[in-house]
C-alpha cells in the first residue's frame, strides 16, 4: 500500500500532505549536499539537521493524540504511525552520518557510545524508535496483542525525553532549540497528565496549562545559562519576556499552547451553535 492512500486503496489528501511534509527535510539536506551549501563540514551540518528533524517529528507526533482531541478531528489518527516511523528513519539517518563522520570505524564508534554519555543515550534512543518503528505495523499489533502494543508504545514518551536530553547535551553554546523542545514536550506531558488526573482540558484550563509551560520553560532556561555563565538569574528569567531579545523559547511555548486553547475554544463553541444530529436527537426526546 502506498503510504499517502487510505486502507482502502484510496488517495489520501491529509496523508499526502504529511507523507510531504516528513520526506521534505531530507529532500532539503539532499539538496544542500547535492549543491554544495552544508556548511564547511557537511557530514557534521547533516548530523545536527537530521538529528533535530528526528526530535522535531517524534514531537509532533505526540502532539497527533492532542490536537486530534481539541480541534475533533479523528482523522488525524491515521497519520501518526507515518510521522513516527519517519521519525525513527532520521533518527537512523543520524546515526549513520555520525559513522560517516568517524570515516566508517564501526570500532572507534562503538567506543564512543560506550565513552560519552550523550553519545550513549542518544544510541539508546535511535535503537528504542527503530524497535517501535517495527513493532508498528498492524500485523506485529495483531501479533503483539493491543494491551502489549500499548504498553510498548508507552516507550515513545520516555524516548522522546531521552532524545531531547542527547540534543541538550551536545549543544555547547546557544541551547535554545534543545530548551524549546523540552518546553513543548512539558506542554504535551501536561496536557497527558491533566486527562489522566480527570482535568477537563478545556480552553481555561489549556490556557493554565500554556503559562506554567512557559514559566517551566524559562526557568530551565535560566537554570542553563546562570550556572553557565554566572549571569544574575533574575536578569536572565526576566530576559526569557523581553520582546526586544526576540522570541524565546518560553514566549514560544506559551503562544503555542495559548493557540492550542483557542483551538478548543473555537470548536466548542462551535459545537455549540451548530445543532448536529446529537443535538436534534437531544432536543426530539
């Protein structure tokens, strides 16, 4: 079956789109290599591409289960095994750049992973998202059984921490990528946390939700750099809200899950002023 048509053999525009979407940053780092425009080290330029790509989609895919609830669109469901396993491919893709790097000492390379510790967790990472890559498809679900699956699957959290740990670690000086996105991922795991706790996620709610991420967000932020550079904290927390800076990472995290908000806002209320069969069947009885 074509990844971009539905299970009954027909073009899928919403998988097309995503199936586009996930091949588009390699197709983007092919072109740089195939132009010459990588940087002055190109194998190290597509490590770091590939890398933060993995991590960006195995966040997106974990914010597949969120946004299909608040914007109710159980559609979306169907492109999250597609996201994940494109994640698992670049995290791979990582991987083999780096012993591309190492001029293909697979003995020198093992060395490292045993000897440097982000090296260590992120091999762990990349292993754990090819287990669940092939673990996804429906005949291992059937051979697993759908109590096991989940379970398994459950790994994808701790993994996705764990890749973002490993991008934290080997950035040396400018940590914002790798604090945005423990920023999102505390969004996502708040959002998990707030239904497993029987919190309605309605729009308040998300928009409490949107705050404490932010804050969380800049303090880890000002955790790094104070410790780093000896920088009063204050100074540096209160840096994380100043406009004039840019955006950071915090007032990034915060606006995303304040757009998050108004799109459980905008559905409600849109529930609401249209009858639907719910409603008639409701308002009949």
């Amino acid at each position: 079956m074509l990844p971009w048509n539905d299970r009954a053999g027909k073009l899928s525009v919403l998988k097309l789109i995503v199936f586009l979407g996930v091949i588009a940053p390699g197709a983007w780092i092919a072109w740089q290599a195939a132009t010459g425009t990588l940087g002055s080290k190109p194998i190290t330029s597509a490590i770091h591409q590939s890398g933060d790509w993995a991590v960006r989609l195995l966040l997106f895919s974990l914010l597949i289960t969120p946004l299909r609830f608040l914007a109710d669109w159980p559609k979306l469901i169907v492109v999250r095994r597609m996201v994940g396993v494109a994640a698992a491919a670049y995290a791979l893709v990582h991987l083999v750049f780096y012993v591309v790097e190492q001029a293909y000492d697979l003995q020198k390379v093992a060395s490292e992973i045993v000897l440097r510790f982000y090296l260590t967790i992120g091999f762990v990472g990349v292993v754990g998202l090819l287990v669940l890559a092939a673990t996804s498809t429906d005949a291992m679900i059937r051979r697993l059984g759908s109590t096991a699956w989940n379970r398994l699957h459950l790994l994808t959290y701790p993994l996705a921490f764990i890749a973002i740990w490993h991008f934290f670690l080997q950035t040396k000086i400018d940590v914002s990528q790798p604090v945005l996105m423990l920023g999102f991922f505390g969004w996502l795991m708040g959002f998990r946390l707030m239904r497993g706790w029987g919190i309605a996620p309605r729009p308040l709610q998300l928009a409490g939700l949107a705050l404490i991420s932010g804050i969380a967000t800049a303090l880890l932020e000002t955790l790094w750099y104070a410790t780093m550079t000896g920088v009063m904290a204050s100074r540096i927390f209160l840096a994380n809200f100043d406009v004039a800076f840019g955006l950071r990472p915090a007032l990034w995290v915060t606006l995303a899950g304040l757009a998050l908000a108004l799109v459980s806002l905008v559905r409600l209320r849109s529930r609401r002023e249209a009858p639907g069969p719910r409603r008639a069947a409701a308002g009949a009885g």
